[in-house]
C-alpha cells in the first residue's frame, strides 16, 4: 500500500509540473499577444489623429478659396466697385476671428500700357476711402510693360504703403499662375513661397481668383481673357493656417512638419518627403533646422500624408511618440495578461484533470446504467431539441434494426418508414411546445414489416425551464392491442346486426303507420277506428325504438353525418311544440319556450339532429312529470366570429333524480332507475344518442337533477351563424337595389319545372329579363347565341349537371368572363368548396329568400361595372310588406311552413296559393316518375328525382317532403331498394299531408 502511495504521489507531481510549464507558455503567448493588442491599438488611435488633422487641413484651405469666391461675387454685384464698398465688405468679414491666418486681402485690376496714365490718374484722385486722395500713387517696379496688374485695393490699411501700385505680374511665377487663373476661371495659387521675417519668423503663401466684366461671355478661353478685368487675392501665413485648423487640445502629442511637394502625388499613392520639397511649417518653430525624415526613429508613429492647396500639393508629416498613445490600462494589459493566462491556465488544467476522473467514476456508473436498462422489459430512449436519439437501450435498437453506434444522431425519418416517422415526431414535438408529458398509443412496423402496438410515455427535459429534450419508455402492448380488435370486432358485429334488424323491421312497420293512417281517413266505426287508432300509435312506439336502435348503430359504426341547413330558431321550437303539445296537454303540462330577446333566429346546423334532441329531452320531461310546466330555454354561451355556442335548456318539475342516478345517465341501454322501464316504458338508448350528436354538433351535455324537485338537462351546440341576416321580417327590398337589377338578361337554368316558374316570376317582378334552360347543354346552347350577364346555375340536372357546364363556359374564352351564381339545395362545405373549384363565381342555397337574391345580384353587378341595359335613372315601384299583425297560431310548421313561403313570395298570398298548387301537381308527377325508377332498380335515376323534389319542398316549407326527398337522394351513395319501396312508401301520404295542410291555411287565410 506504501509503495503504491509513492507511485500515485509522483504521478501527480509529474502531472501538475507539465501543467505548471503549460501554463508558463500560454502566458507568455498572452503576454506576447496582448503587446501587439496594445501597440496596434495605439497605432489606430495614431491614425485617427493623422487623418482627422489631414481633413482639418483641407478644409481649412478649401474655406480660404470660398472667400476668394466670395471675393469674387461682390465684384460682380457691381459695375464699378468702390474702394469703400471693398473695404466694408473686407471688415464685415472679420477676419482677424474668422480667418486668423490671413495677412492680406487685396484686388489687382488687368491693364495694358496704354490704360496706365489713366488708370493711375483715377487711384490719385479717388477719396471715397482717403479724404485727399492718393496724390503720390505709381506703378511699381517702374518702367514700361506691354501689361499690369497692379494692386489697388488692399485690406488692412498697413499695407497700402508697402503693396499699394506693385505690379504683382512683374514676378514671371505670379504671372504664369494669374494668366492660368484667367484662362481656367478657377482659384490658383503661385506656388511662390514668401519668408516673413515677423516676428516670429514664417512662410507665407497666396491664393488669386479671377474677376470678369459683368454680361460678356466666359464660355471658352478668348472670352474669358477678352472679359478679365483683374483678380482678387489673399496671403496667409502657413504657421497660423496650421494652427487655427488643429485644435491643440485635441492634437497635444502630435506633431506636425508640413511641405510643399516638388512633384505631383505619384500613381502608386505613396508619399515619401524628398529634398526638393520645400519646408514651410515645423511645429518646433525652427525653419532653419533639419526635421526628422519618416521611419528614423522606432519610439515614434509617423505617417505622411497629402493636403491638397489649389492644384498644388502639400505633404503633412505626422508624429507621435508611441508611449504618449498608450493608456494607464495599455501599459498593464500585458503584464494582466500574463497573470491571467497562468492562473487561467493552471484552473483549466486542474478542472480537466479533475474532470478525467470523474469521467472515469461516470463511465462505471454508466456501464451499471445500461446494464439495467438493457434487461428492462421496455423500449428506453432518449432525445434532443432536434429530435435526435442520444441514447437507446437494447430492445429499441433490436426493433430499430441496427446497432445503437448507428441510431445516435439520427431521426426517425432515416430510421423509419414516413407515415410512422411523421407520427411519432408529431407527438414528441406536442412535448416539445407544451411541456406536458405523453401517455398513449402508438403504432410502429419494423424492418421485418411486423406491426408492434406500443403504450408510450415521453416526459420532457429542461422543466421549468426550455424543452431541451425527452426520455421515452415505450412497452409493447401488440398482444392487448389484438385481443382489443378482437372485442370492437363483436361490438361491430353486434351493431351490424341491430342496424340490419332495424333496417328489416322498418319496411313491413312503414307500411303498417302508412296504411294505418289511409284506414283512418275512411273509416267511420267507432271501434274500428279505435283498434286503428291503437295500431298507428303503437306502430309509431315501436318505430321510436327502432328509429333510436338505427341512431345508436350509426353513430356508434361512426357513419351518422350531419347537415348544414339554414334555419330559425321558432321554428325549431313550433316544431317540437306541434309534436309534443298533445302530449303534454294530456297530462295538465304546459310547454313554454323562452329565446333570448338578443339572439338571432337564423342559424345554420342541422336542425333534424337539433330537434332530435329537444324532442328526446322535452318528451323524457313529459314522460316523468305529472303537473307544473315544462320549460325549453336558448341562449347563447359563446361567439367567435362567424358562430356561435348556443345554450338548450329543459327544465321539468318532476320525478328527479339523486347524485348516484345522475352518474348512471348517458349509458347505452340505461335508465336512473331500472323500474322506470317499467312505468314509464323506454329503451334507455334516447339520451346516449342525444349524447353522441350533440358531441358531433361540438357540444356538450349535462343535467342538474335533485329528488322531487324535477331536473334541468342542458346541452350546447357549435352553430354558424346565417348569411341571410339575424331579422327575418319580410322586408321592403332597396329601389337602388332593383334599379341594378332592371334590365339585367338573366339565363336560369334549372330542371324542376316549379322552380323554374317561382324564379322567373321574382326576377321578371324586379325587372330582369329571364331565359329558362332545362340542363346544362340547352344553357350551353343558348349561350352560344345570345349574350347574358348573368347565369343562375343548378348543380343537380340531367344530361350536364351545373359542375360541367361551368367548366365549359370557364373554358370559352368568349364566355370566361360569366357571372356564375350556383343555386343548390345542399349546404355544405364540401358542396361549397366544389361549386367554387368548379369556377362558380357565388353559391347560395335552397329556398332562396328573394331579398338576399336581389342584393347578390346587385353586389356582383356592381363590382362588374353594371350590365348594358340598366336604366339608372328609373326606379320601380316595390310592393311594400303588409302591416305585422297579431303573431299567428302554432301550426305545424314541419308539414308547411308559411313563413317560408311568404319570404319567397313577398307575402302575396295569390302567388302563394298559385305556386302551392304548382308544387302539388308537380311532386305528384315527381312520384309517379319515382315509382317507375323504382320498378326498373334504377336508384340513380330515383335518387335525381329525389333532388329535384327536394328543392321544390324547401321553396314551398314543406319540410317533412323534403326531408324524405333527401333520403332519397341519399340512395345514390349507399342504398337497396327495400330501403327506396320504404321511402317512396312514405312520401305519397306525406305529401297528402302538405295538401291538407295548404287547404287549411288557405281556406283560414280567405286567399282567393
């Protein structure tokens, strides 16, 4: 044990020795880094001084040649400037702030020999600035030259007796640089250096601008020297330019020594000081003096760099020692460095050092690790953000196919087939977004293509924090999952059989209520009619239980689809009044309703299952109560845009129930209490069904019940609210309205006779000329003709229905253009969806309230322009709405509904009673022509006739016809002929019904 302590102890030495020497390196590699960091630095910051001093140069010299310019401009303001004007000017600048380093401002005139006695003679006698004039003024060098240009203005007054009369083109630089500031136009400068002696001791340099005689030409270079009259000037000194335009505070280590080149700015860019350049400014103060040359000394930054003067060129040399760059932290950065790089150095290393022995304790732990989830009965994995696997256990990689080295890092989608891949990221990543864990089925087919069943359990990682991952624990569940099939197998089986019993049975008991009722119309013996009596009550018992059994087996095979159909809400309950009201009044109940004052009564659903379930509810209150009233409520729980959560409410006074009978509600086959069967009969099935479609209409239900104090059962159904408007009133249509409307050709093409006259009376009423066409190729046909602006499409006809047609008219390109409106009596989104995908412009359903007619039509004729033939300044006279009378008597709306038929038919009761008629010879024809279908087996045939009867029914009200007529449509997508005999059994006694129901109305009605 000795022996391997001294071992382990000079291992460590040896460790932390190389660690020592690793941390020495990297610090001087930080030292050595952050000396270059620093140094660089400093030389930026350099830079940046140079640069900015440059640009201070430049502009300082460009603002000296503006005032040239401005110079320049005075001069043109005038004719003959004055000497007074030029000296106010002059001191209105005031230069000695503005321009410190200018010595002199002065104007020198252009003359010629021959102009010299005179111009002379006028400077002597000029006193608009000197009271006695310039008496003694010459021209200086004397002497006689072919031209002058002689400084005659001069600002400050010092200078008058020393520059006042020098002919400054006596000196040949001066000359050539004045004669190129002439022929150019532009601001020169002599490039003759000038020492003043001061003090102190400086050089001093001018700039000159041209000055032309107002209104003559400048274009070309005889014009301008045909139009100089002189030039305008300044001298600065160079020492006090270069300090007005740096700043010293800014600028305190820098220093400056400043040239005039003697060549241009080579082409490479790059500027070296040569010895024909010429000194003008060092800022030591000593001209005299050698400066220092670029690069001669390693303590200092130096840079040189070009400043542009007025063609010419400057060449600034900047220094600065390196040190004065540096700042406090600059100077112990490298030394910081070094610490940190050492101790940083030696932490890392202890850390990782640290580090490799406790990987070596979580390797064994690790081993342990998958030792046990290896011998785990499950399938145990691990996933990252990406959905990635970083760890699986044995039995996931055996189902996987492949090694665990080859699943780390991958996806389900390289691992496994689409469908299962997709469905399986689908619930990972609902971990992933809601932070919730997981716990359901799923389903997985290996390589072998074998299906595995598995009950998984995904829980995520990271909480309370991000998702960063998940652990799964997968068991394979295969074989319940069979024994499972096995059971929905007999429950399939077992709801197969209820609904082919139910489907056997209803046929002979159609027939039996059928021939029940007829027998009761004829019959006049007391008993006869009583045994009658009893058999149709008790035929109509039992085909309520068969009807519930048929529901329950549907919705339980998942193939009860519901209907989306406009409806009103008092209608909905007039209906369940009209069924249920004898009832009720037998056993002393009254029935009351109550809608919300607020709530709209059109909506659209299905309102067969709606009322299904009222009746169900309302009937089961009946059934257990024995006095008080019967309450059925509406209201509206919820609204989200277009629909709404409406609220039914029954409420009785009845039996009640306690908390444990409540618990057992809603299950197939039961009652609260079983002796109820056998008081008050029942199959237990009625509020499971009712259950189901509420949950299909995206509902819920739910009862509040307490013994002897009777009970509220409520449920809720999700509802679209209707397009045609919450106000039902038959309403005075817009005269703008039909003033769009008049004159429009309207081509109606639809099958059913009925209909065909109800639309072209309402569109001929609101002054649109109506063509008719039976089906979709006499549409084509007249299309080819004549010109229409708009075509109101059937879907459902013989020959071409309304989808091809459209899609032919779509294909002209003479007809693309159409307005297509699509006119069926089916209402749902698929319906919807196809008319549109077929290239209909509109849909609207069956019955069609004029009004809402009326107003699409002007809608789309008013986005499309209008039509050729619209007379806009005629309006027509519109028949105004009667008067609203006492509210009417409960009729059975299901059988007929009025209001239907008033809102098609503006409450005209000579049409009402004329088209009523109309639709009864013409469902009579509809049947005979269904019976001789039915007699070839021919259901296609028997289930168009069914639409096209169906879309008369909902024009008239007649909603119990209609109700029948779609059954029979509905043969087409699954049916036998057992099922049409059974339907077509029923439809004669109902439409002797509507008969028997419009001579009441009318006969009440006294409508001629």
């Amino acid at each position: 044990m000795h022996t391997l302590s001294k071992g382990g102890a000079g291992s460590g030495v040896r460790i932390w020795a190389g660690g020592v020497l690793l941390a020495l390196a990297v610090g001087g590699a930080l030292y050595a880094g952050a000396v270059r960091t620093v140094n660089d630095d400093a030389e930026q910051r350099f830079d940046n001084l140079t640069h900015g001093a440059q640009h201070s140069l430049i502009t300082r010299v460009k603002s000296y040649s503006d005032l040239l310019r401005g110079l320049e401009a005075l001069f043109r303001t005038s004719e003959q400037l004055t000497r007074r004007q030029f000296h106010d000017y002059v001191a209105g600048l005031d230069i000695a702030r503005q321009f410190p380093a200018i010595e002199s401002v002065n104007y020198a005139v252009a003359l010629t020999q021959a102009q010299r006695a005179a111009y002379v003679a006028d400077v002597r006698r000029d006193t608009s600035l000197a009271p006695r004039g310039y008496p003694a003024f010459t021209i200086r060098p004397p002497g006689e030259r072919p031209e002058y240009t002689v400084l005659t203005y001069l600002e400050p007054d010092s200078l008058l007796s020393e520059r006042m009369g020098v002919d400054i083109g006596a000196n040949p630089l001066v000359a050539q640089a004045l004669a190129q500031a002439r022929d150019s136009g532009e601001v020169s400068a002599s490039g003759q250096v000038i020492m003043i002696k001061g003090p102190p001791a400086h050089v001093g340099l001018g700039m000159r601008l041209p000055v032309y005689r107002n209104g003559m030409p400048q274009g070309s270079v005889a014009e301008r020297r045909a139009a100089y009259q002189g030039s305008v000037g300044i001298g600065f000194g160079v020492a006090q330019l270069v300090h007005s335009a740096l700043e010293r505070s800014a600028l305190e280590p820098l220093h400056l020594t400043l040239y005039s080149a003697a060549e241009p700015l080579p082409a490479s860019g790059t500027l070296a000081i040569t010895p024909q350049d010429r000194l003008l400014f060092n800022d030591d103060a000593d001209l005299a003096a050698a400066p220092p040359q670029p690069g001669s000394d390693a303590d200092y930054f130096d840079q040189v760099l070009p400043v542009a003067y007025q063609g010419g060129l400057w060449k600034a040399h900047f220094r600065v020692r390196k040190a004065e760059l540096y700042s406090p932290f600059d100077r112990y950065f490298p030394w910081l460095a070094l610490a940190v790089g050492v101790a940083g150095t030696l932490l890392i290393y202890g850390y990782i050092f640290t580090l490799y022995r406790s990987r070596r304790n979580a390797v064994a732990q690790r081993t342990l690790l998958d030792t046990v989830l290896d011998s785990v009965d499950a399938y145990v994995y691990m996933k990252d953000a990406d959905l990635r696997y970083r760890y699986v256990n044995a039995r996931t990689a055996k189902i996987l196919g492949r090694p665990p080295e080859q699943l780390i890092g991958r996806q389900d989608g390289e691992l496994m087939l689409g469908d299962a891949a997709a469905a399986a990221q689908l619930t990972e990543r609902q971990v992933f977004d809601s932070g919730a864990k997981f716990v359901g089925e799923e389903r997985f087919v290996d390589a072998q293509g074998q299906v595995h069943h598995l009950w998984s359990v995904k829980v995520p990682l990271g909480l309370p924090g991000p998702v960063t991952g998940l652990i799964g624990l997968s068991t394979d569940v295969t074989e319940l999952h069979r024994l499972k099939e096995q059971a929905d197998a007999a429950s399939q089986a077992k709801s197969d059989f209820l609904s082919n019993m139910s489907h056997e049975i209803r046929t002979p008991m159609n027939s039996i209520i059928g021939m029940a009722h007829l027998a009761l119309k004829s019959v006049a013996d007391a008993r006869q009619r009583d045994y009658l009596q009893k058999i149709f009550h008790s035929g109509q018992h039992l085909l309520g239980l068969i009807n519930d059994i048929l529901d329950f087996s549907k919705i339980e095979a998942g193939k009860l689809e519901l209907e989306v159909l406009d409806f009103r809400l008092d209608t909905l309950l007039a209906n369940i009044a009209s069924q249920l009201g004898d009832a009720a009044a037998v056993k002393g109940l009254a029935l009351q309703f109550d809608i919300a004052p607020e709530l709209p009564q059109r909506w659209r659903g299905d309102p067969l299952r709606l009322e299904q379930v009222l009746l169900n509810l309302t009937s089961n209150a009946i059934k257990f109560s024995d006095n008080g009233s019967i309450f059925v409520r509406v209201r509206q729980s919820e609204e989200r845009g277009s629909y709404g959560m409406l609220r039914f409410e029954v409420q009785d006074r009845g039996i009640g129930m306690n908390q444990q009978e409540v618990a057992q509600l809603f299950r197939s086959f039961h009652q609260a209490d079983p002796s109820t069967t056998r008081k008050y009969g029942g199959s237990g099935l009625g509020l499971v069904i009712s259950k189901q479609l509420v949950e299909l209409m995206g509902g819920k239900v739910g009862v509040y019940s307490q013994p002897g104090l009777g009970s509220t059962f409520w449920f809720t159904a999700r509802l679209e609210k209707s397009a045609q408007g919450a106000d039902e009133r038959i309403a005075e249509v817009e005269p703008e309205v039909l003033g769009v409307i008049r004159g429009a050709s309207i081509l109606l093409v639809e099958d059913n006779i009925f209909s065909q006259q109800v639309g072209c009376e309402l569109l001929e009423d609101a002054g649109a000329t109506v063509c008719v066409a039976s089906n979709g190729r006499e549409a084509l046909e007249l299309l080819a003709r004549q010109r229409y602006d708009c075509v109101l499409m059937d879907v459902q006809m013989p020959e071409m229905d309304g989808f091809e047609a459209t899609r032919r008219i779509r294909a002209d390109p003479k007809l693309a253009g159409l307005l297509v409106i699509a006119m069926t009596a089916n209402a749902g989104s698929e319906d919807r969806a196809r008319c549109l995908e077929a290239g209909m412009d509109e849909f609207v359903t069956k019955p069609i309230a004029p009004n809402l007619l009326f107003h699409l039509l002007a809608k789309w004729f008013r986005l499309r322009g209008g039509i050729g033939s619209i007379g806009r300044d005629r309006l027509a006279a519109v028949p105004k709405a009667p008067p609203a009378g006492a509210a009417p008597e409960l009729r059975d709306t299901a059988i007929l509904d009025l209001a239907t038929l008033a809102l098609t038919f503006s409450n005209d009761a000579v049409k009402m009673r004329k088209y009523t008629q109309l639709f009864l010879d013409t469902a009579r024809d509809g049947i005979a022509e269904m019976e001789q279908a039915l007699a070839l087996e021919d259901l296609g045939r028997l289930a168009d006739l069914g639409h096209r009867s169906k879309s008369s029914a909902l024009a008239v009200g007649a909603h119990a016809f209609a109700s029948l007529c779609t059954s029979i449509e509905g043969l087409r997508l699954g049916g036998d002929l057992l099922q049409a005999r059974a339907l077509l059994t029923a439809l004669g006694p109902a439409l002797a019904q509507v008969a028997e129901q419009i001579s009441m109305e009318f006969a009440a009605s006294g409508a001629p």
